[in-house]
C-alpha cells in the first residue's frame, strides 16, 4: 500500500502541473479586462498604472510562475500562520494571490464562505448518501416491488429534475403560498440561542432537501444496480447454502462487495462539496463557494477563478486517491504491492 500511494502521488504532481497550466492558460487568455468595469472619466495613463499594478502586461509565463508561487508556497504558508501564529514566510510581506475586485486574498475569501457551503451543501451530501444506500439496498434485495417501482419513479424524477426547478418550486410552495420556510439564506445570522437555532433550521431546510433529493436520486441508483449484480453471485448462493441469515448475507456480504463502486462515486462527489453547488446557491442566496465563483465570473476576477478552479483539481486528485485506497479496504481480494 506505501509503494502504491507514493506512485500515485508521484504520479498526481506532474498532473496537477499541468492541470494549473491549463486552468491559468484558458483564463489568463481569455476575453475580459479588470479596467474595463471602470468609469470612463478614467484617463489612458491611470488604465496603464492599474494594469501594471496587477500585472496584466508582464509576459505570460511569467505571470503563470508568479501564481504558481504563490499557490503553491505563499498561501499555504500564510493560512499555517493564520492558524498556529507561526510566521514562516522568508520575508515579512509575502506576495498572496489578491482579488481584482476588492483587493484581498483570495484564499481569506474562500475561508469566509466556506462554512456556508460545509454547512448547506455538505449536509445536503451527507443526507444523500445516507438516504441512498439503505433505499438502493432495499429496493435491489426487493426488486419489482411496489417499494422498487415507487423509488425508481422517484429517483429517474429527482434525477432528471434539475436544481433550479426544484428550489424553485420549493420557493413558491413552502415561502410564497404556505409561508413556512424563508426563501433567502441569511448568511449573517448567529446561533447564540434557541430561536436564532430554529430559525437557522428552518432557513436550511430548502436549500438542504433539494440538493439531498438530487444526490439521493443518483446515488440509490447505482447502489440498486451494484446490489443487483452481487445479489446473483455465487458467492451469496454459498454463504446462503451454509445456513447463514439472509440479512447476513445482504449487510455483510453483499453489501461489502457492492459499496465497492460506490466509492468512486462518494469520493468524487465530495470536491463538488467544497465549491458549492452553484446554481442552488444561487437560489436561495447562500454566500458560499459557488456564488463566490459567480462573482468573479461577472466582474472577470481572473485570480478568484482561477484558485478556485485549480482547488477543485486538487480535491478531484485527491479523492481519487482516497477512493482507490479504500478499494483495498473494502475487498481484500484487491492487492497494490
């Protein structure tokens, strides 16, 4: 297992090279001027300082260099002082990768709106996953039943259904007709007491059911389909033949086995985590990741795109690797040394 995780990681730093390479390529060449939001009453001559301030007309791979440093070495080392109070920067006023729009770290404007999408879209994820495994095992173990028809219509609904719709809907029906749930996230809200605690429930409710019904709606999915396929195994058959249970059998033999698939499809899902589920932030006004990166998008803050995007890679390799070291721990027949 060491000698796999050392080749995959050996492996995932020249991709994640070139995936910044990449990523800082397409926005760095694409069409979009921070001078351009600016009042026209603004002379030539002030245009040319701004961009020269921000780099613009530096040549392109050297811009590339810079903001790889900075990723790379400055901002880790300046969130490790953020959290121990240990400076270990080589100089005291370390460059750090600044938004175009309001002048700040970028990485301080992620960790401001992280907590929002951790609490929204990571719960949202996690009752997902929850509500999909015993629903896809139980729909798989009765097949063809009233419980297997009645989910299936469901989950090909909530799969095929987008966000937008469905937070819509829930907008008009729980906030606008019955007026129970409030339909804008306030992000400025603080939990000191009971009330202020209801009410943050209540303004989660929406936002975390219709991303939970979406995730719920993949996910059981592909655990029936998986259950399915190892529910006719001859391995089943024989644990079946010794004398064992049938819930046994289901929970802790065929359910081992056909979690196998479903950790690629966990694994992967938990970067989208981290950048927010964009169009139902956008919904329900939730400040976290996702309406952050919408932001930027607008006012062309190539820096704020940029970091955010390359994180995104990052937790993608990162989950891959994670996905494929507990292959191993779920089936032992799988060996990497």
């Amino acid at each position: 297992m060491t000698q796999f995780l050392v080749r995959r990681i050996a492996v995932a730093i020249p991709t994640l090279l070139v995936i910044s390479f990449i990523i800082f390529a397409v926005l760095d060449l694409a069409p979009g001027d921070p001078t351009s939001n600016l009042p026209l009453t603004i002379s030539a001559e002030t245009r040319a300082s701004i961009r020269a301030s921000l780099g613009l007309d530096d040549p392109f791979v050297l811009k590339y260099l810079k903001w790889l440093r900075q990723f790379m070495v400055y901002e880790p080392l300046a969130l490790f002082q953020g959290a121990t109070g240990i400076d270990l920067t080589p100089n005291s006023d370390p460059p750090r990768i600044l938004s175009w729009q309001t002048r700040s770290p970028v990485y301080d404007l992620i960790a401001q709106r992280l907590p929002q999408t951790l609490w929204v879209v990571g719960l949202a994820y996690l009752f997902g996953v929850l509500l999909a495994i015993p629903v896809g095992v139980y729909s798989a173990y009765r097949h063809y039943s009233w419980f297997d028809q009645v989910g299936s219509f469901v989950s090909m609904l909530g799969f095929s259904v987008p966000t937008f719709f469905t937070g819509l809907l829930a907008i008009i029906i729980f906030s606008v007709q019955l007026k129970w749930l409030p339909s804008i996230y306030d992000t400025t809200l603080v939990v000191k007491d009971w009330p202020s605690f209801v009410q943050q429930v209540r303004q989660m409710i929406m936002p975390v059911t219709v991303l939970a019904f979406f995730n719920a709606s993949q996910l059981s999915r592909f655990m029936r389909s998986s259950m399915l396929d190892n529910l006719g195994q001859d391995y089943a058959r024989t644990a079946r033949s010794k004398g064992l249970q049938e819930r046994k059998v289901v929970w802790g033999h065929v359910l081992r086995n056909s979690l196998i698939p479903m950790v690629t499809l966990i694994a992967l899902g938990i970067p989208g985590i981290f950048t927010g589920a964009i169009i139902t932030e956008q919904i329900f006004r939730v400040n976290g990741l996702g309406d952050l990166l919408i932001r930027g998008i607008y006012v062309s803050d190539i820096p704020m795109v940029q970091s955010i995007s390359f994180i995104f890679a990052v937790l993608i390799v990162v989950f891959n690797i994670i996905a494929d070291v507990l292959y191993g721990l779920l089936d032992p027949r799988i060996r990497y040394d």
